[in-house]
C-alpha cells in the first residue's frame, strides 16, 4: 500500500484510568487487522503490568507491542509500507512524542495515541495537553465514579486507603490497589495548594 495516498491523521483515546482507553486502542487496532494495514503498537517500558510484549486491556484482550524507553525511538521501526502507528500510555513519554506524532501524521500515517489527561493530582499528565491540541479527532472516555456512580473524569490515588498528596511523585505504576476512578467533587488530593482565592 502506497501511503502517499493516504491522509494523515492524529487521534488521541484519553480519560482517567479504568476508562477503556487500551480496550479502545485494541478495538481500533484489531478492525485495521480486519482491513489487512500495517500497523505497529508502542508502549513506553516503565509500565510493566503486564506481559511485555504485549499491551492489554482490564477484560484481557491483548494485542502485540514493542516497548521502548523513549519516543524517538519509534522512527526505527517506521519503513514505506506502514499505515498506522499506535502508541499506549503515552503520558509517560517525553515531548518529543509530540514532534514524532506530527511527523509521521505529515507522511500520511494514522496515529493512534492513547494515555491520562490527568495525573493524581487532578493536572495535565507530561506531553498528553500537546497531543490533545494537535490531534484531528481526540475521545474523552470517562470511567464510573466508585463513590457516586457518576461518570468519572478524574483518578483517585490511595496510599493504604488514604488520598495521596500533592508532593508525591507523579510516576507510580499500579491498578485498583493504588488507584480508582472518581467524579470531579469526589476527588481528592492532599495539602493541593489553592491557586485561586475565593
Ligand atoms: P492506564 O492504562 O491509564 O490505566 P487503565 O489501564 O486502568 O486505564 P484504561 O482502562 O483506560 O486503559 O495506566 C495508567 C498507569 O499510569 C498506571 O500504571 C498507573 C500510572 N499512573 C501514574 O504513574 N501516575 C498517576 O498520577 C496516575 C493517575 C497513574
Ligand atoms: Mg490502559
């Protein structure tokens, strides 16, 4: 398949965890499977949940990945015949995933990129307002808040039960033993330093 045919795009899947985003990713990878394209999964190596070569969503299902340490690393991989590229966790790269999504958008690739909007303390997650910004089409998924049903935009970080505080580090891998999902009201962060004064 000759991508100079093909139009370019960049689509961002985000939302707090245990919204569906590596489910949605799957879903979009397995139909281009259908379709018999050429596409290539990338995940970042510091989440290690779960099998490495592989990315996989909370009712399994599971598609191949490559794991790489930084996003520049992606254009190694890139030759003529590729039509999408698809990246998880995306929150974890550096800036220059930016650039590369820009880059292989220009050359007719479909780029998939999913990850957090929001980090635990309820602020934008590393390049993931930039990739929102450049994106053609972006899906806000929301999860279900566990205290009041409502849809949840936000995730709870627990330490043995306790919401986490504000100076924690940002980068801790886990699932539902550190982490749930909650509504905006429902979300908390401890010692948050308030920047607007009522
Ligand atoms: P996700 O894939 O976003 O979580 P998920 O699998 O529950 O969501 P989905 O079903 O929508 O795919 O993975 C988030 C990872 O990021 C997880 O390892 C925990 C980590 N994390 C941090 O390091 N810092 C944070 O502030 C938050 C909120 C998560
Ligand atoms: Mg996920």
């Amino acid at each position: 398949m000759n991508n100079s045919f093909n139009e370019g795009r960049i689509e961002v899947i985000c939302g707090p965890m245990f919204a569906g985003k590596t489910e949605e990713i799957i879903r979009r990878v397995r139909r281009l499977n259908y379709a018999k394209k050429k596409v290539l999964v990338f995940k970042p190596k510091i989440d290690n949940r779960f099998a490495e070569d592989l990315i996989v969503s909370h009712n399994n299902s599971k598609t191949e990945a490559i794991e790489i340490d930084n996003a520049l690393e992606i254009l190694l991989y890139i030759k003529k015949d590729v039509d999408a590229v698809v990246v998880d966790e995306a929150q974890f790269f550096d800036a220059a995933i930016v650039d590369v999504a820009q880059h292989l958008a220009d050359r007719g690739i479909r780029v998939i990129i999913g990850g957090l909007d929001n980090n635990f303390k309820g602020e934008p997650f590393g390049p993931m307002p930039q990739l929102l910004a450049i994106a053609e089409e972006v899906t806000k998924l929301t999860a279900i808040c566990v205290i009041s049903g409502k849809p949840a935009t936000r995730t709870q970080r627990l330490i043995d039960g306790k919401p986490a505080s504000y100076n924690d580090p940002i980068v801790l891998i886990g699932a539902s033993e550190s982490y749930e999902p909650r509504a905006r009201s429902y979300h908390e962060v401890l010692n948050k330093p308030v920047k607007v004064k009522k």
